[in-house]
C-alpha cells in the first residue's frame, strides 16, 4: 500500500514563547513526507490532557521536551510503522491504546498529537487532496468567520485588565477575506487611538494590545470606539467576543472571584453574571467564553439561562474538547457552544468526536488555536474540515497568528464562488 506509515520521528522545537514543544515528521512508503508542530496554551483547564514536559531545571528552566520526542522515536514511532495512513481512526486509538491513561500523562499529548496531526497531514498529501477536504469531506466549504484578539488581558498580559480575551467578530461581512480586512483595519485603528492617548501598544501573547486601562469596561468602550473610528457600524458589520477565562481569577475554581487587578474587587458567581448580563444588554456581544470558572457548574448554567438565547455561552475549561464532559454540559444545559482545541484532548479523531457531539445536540463550536502557537497551519485547514463557522487564532500581528489567516485567505481563493461564509 502506497499509504503505508514507514518511517515516524519526533523532534523539540520552539514556539511563539519561545518555550519547547514538540515536531513530528511522518513518511509514508510512496515517498510522502509531511510534519506537523504542537501548540501549547498558558490559561489551561485542570482535566485537560497532560503535555509532557522533563522537568530538568538545566534545560530551558524545566519546560524541555526531550521525553515526549524519545516516546514519538521509541514508543510511538515502532507501533504505527506498518499501518496506513489513511486508518485515522485507529492511528489515534494505537496511542491511546499504548498510553493507557485518562489524560495521555504517559506518552504525553503533546507527543500524541504531534504524530496524530501529522499523519492526516500525510495522508491527505498522499491522496492529492487539501487537508480541509482530507478531514471534513467534499463537501467542505464553508470558511469560518474569525474572532480577532484585539486587546489582551488576564493570564495573556501584564496589564490591569482580568478578562483575558477582547475581539472584534466581522458578522456582517460578505466573504472571509473582507471579514479579515474589516477586523485587520479595526486592529490599527484601535492602535492609533491607544498611542494617542499615550497607551502601550505592545502586544500579548496572542497579538492583540495590553494597555492599562481604568477598567474592564473601559477597554470594551475603546473597541467600540475604534470599531466606529475604522468606519464600521458596531453590532451590524463588527460585534465583539469575550473569552473572560474566569478561572484564571477565581480563587477557588468554584464559585469566588478576584478581579482586583483592574479595581473590580471580589465578586461572587452572582456578582459576576450580573455584570456579564449588563454588558450584554450594552454592547454587541455575540459569543462569551468562559464567563464563570471550570468548576463553576452552576454559575454557568445560571448565566445561560440568562442570555443563552441572546449569545453564545462557550465552554472552554470547563469542556476541555472531552466529550465526558461535553455530555454533562448537554444534559444539565450548562453552556450552549463548546470551544474545541486539539491539544486539549490530544488526537485529531477525539476532536472531532468533540465536534459529532456538539453538531447532534444541535450546540454550536469554536475552533481554537493557543496561546503558544506555531507556524502550523493545520487549524485552518481543520477549521474548514468542521463546517463549524467560527475560529479563534490570534490577532492582526504575529507571524504564528497571520500564518492561519493566510491560509485561510488560500482555501478561500480555492473554493471560489462555491465557499461559504456566515456567523
């Protein structure tokens, strides 16, 4: 078979932050050589699955990778050798199957991944087919509308701002690639008016500003403005998305929360779903990620019932892409969307059981990049393959970032008159 696995190696490498992670070559017996590069996040839920790190404080401060590339050469590579390709499904399920743990600790699921990613990478390349119509079928089209960072704060910034995530969504747009231009030219807009006021227009892990601003509503007040500034209505053609990552300021995970860093004081879950109910009502809110912390069940359900019907209500730690999880959020009805990030889970196929599960309850789901990145572009391409309409991958600035938009821009310039795009 001209798909056969022949060859399987690891390597470490750096990403966006200059950290460790993983690389993974792949060849296949027609001479198909294809590679893929893992992300890693900073604001991470407690269940997600574990990246392997080797703890040797003499090697880049303990966050070396060596061990999940000795498991990729010696562990991973010898049992798929032999297999085809094309077999996703059961490629993932050897490895799962030889690190027999609930959350890949073993091999680690930066080594699972890096290896699950590039075998669809090359069996795609094999077929002579993209990635995107590879993974989601001919009938993939469908280009997602971006929720740029704009402005950072929380885990992603050292500023005075607790909501880790500001982004300017383009709704009203009429293609992908004027959506990227309304947001791109939002972006600089917005850094004009941050310099005039003698802001910091430094950048956060995920590309987008990290002022000090007075509040939190101060920086949602400064995107409206820089939307209106770049001459586009807010609400009609650029709405905002919100990923707070609670749990990042909650002090137990559970129901408190500390957002002193931008003044707000101490709230409770109640506190803090009356302040997300009165910015819905105020600004052009479409979608809200983690508004309550991983372990605050309750609080998320409650704030659901409160504008599920208006937004969407997306579970990001608390979900962690794991369908055990998912499950429970469908039956208590504790969000209404579920963001989906490959590393979180830790194979290609589990992520898209994430998303079958997600399309059968009728809920909606995010793709995501990290917040380490690379110059990977599997997102995209997995994006398109989900027919999911919606993506995260970083601001207007960052190379790791735009290598995702351009791709995007590529498969758009493919499809033609027959890609879609809509919120």
């Amino acid at each position: 078979m001209k798909d056969t696995i022949t060859a399987v190696r690891g390597m470490e490498i750096l990403d966006s932050r200059g950290n460790p992670t993983v690389r993974v070559f792949v060849e296949l017996s027609d001479g198909t050589q294809a590679a893929a590069s893992v992300p890693s996040g900073a604001s991470t839920g407690e269940n997600e699955a574990i990246e392997l790190r080797d703890g040797d404080q003499t090697r880049y401060l303990g966050k070396g990778v060596l061990k999940a590339v000795k498991n990729v050469n010696t562990v991973i590579s010898p049992a798929l050798i032999g297999m085809s390709a094309t077999e996703q499904l059961a490629v993932d399920h050897k490895m799962i199957d030889l690190d027999g743990t609930d959350n890949k600790s073993k091999l680690g699921a930066n080594a699972i991944l890096g290896v699950s990613m590039a075998v669809a990478r090359a069996a795609s390349q094999s077929i002579g087919i993209p990635l995107y119509r590879y993974l989601g079928g001919t009938g993939a089209r469908r280009i997602p509308v971006p929720a740029m960072n704009i402005i950072n704060g929380g885990a992603h910034a050292d500023n005075s701002v607790d909501i880790q995530e500001f982004m300017a969504v383009p709704v009203g747009a009429p293609s992908f690639g004027e959506g990227l231009r309304y947001i791109a030219e939002t972006f600089h807009v917005l850094k004009k008016i941050l310099k005039s006021r003698g802001l910091a227009t430094s950048v956060g892990d995920e590309g987008g500003f990290a002022p000090n601003l007075e509040s939190n509503d101060a920086v949602m007040d400064i995107i409206m403005e820089a939307i209106e500034k770049a001459g586009y209505t807010p609400g009609k053609d650029i709405s905002i998305a919100l990923d707070s990552a609670a749990s990042s300021f909650s002090t137990d995970l559970t129901s408190a929360y500390d957002l002193t860093k931008s003044g707000a004081g101490k709230m409770t879950s109640a506190d803090l779903i009356a302040m997300g109910v009165k910015w819905v009502d105020k600004y052009p809110i479409v979608s809200w990620e983690d508004p309550l912390a991983e372990n605050d069940w309750q609080g998320f359900k409650q704030f659901t019932e409160q504008v599920g019907h208006k937004i969407d209500i997306v579970g990001d730690d608390i979900f962690v892409t794991n369908t055990k999880y998912i499950a429970r959020g469908i039956k208590e009805k504790t969000a209404n969307s579920v963001l989906i990030k490959l590393n979180q889970i830790g194979t290609v196929s589990e992520s898209i059981d994430a998303v079958r599960m997600c399309r059968d309850a009728g809920w909606h789901y995010f793709i995501s990049h990290r917040s380490g990145e690379t110059e990977d572009t599997f997102l995209a391409d997995f994006a398109v393959a989900m027919d999911g309409g919606q993506l995260k991958t970083g601001s207007a600035s960052r190379s790791e970032r735009i290598a995702k938009y351009n791709r995007l821009l590529e498969i758009e310039h493919d499809l033609g008159g027959s890609a879609l795009y809509y919120w």
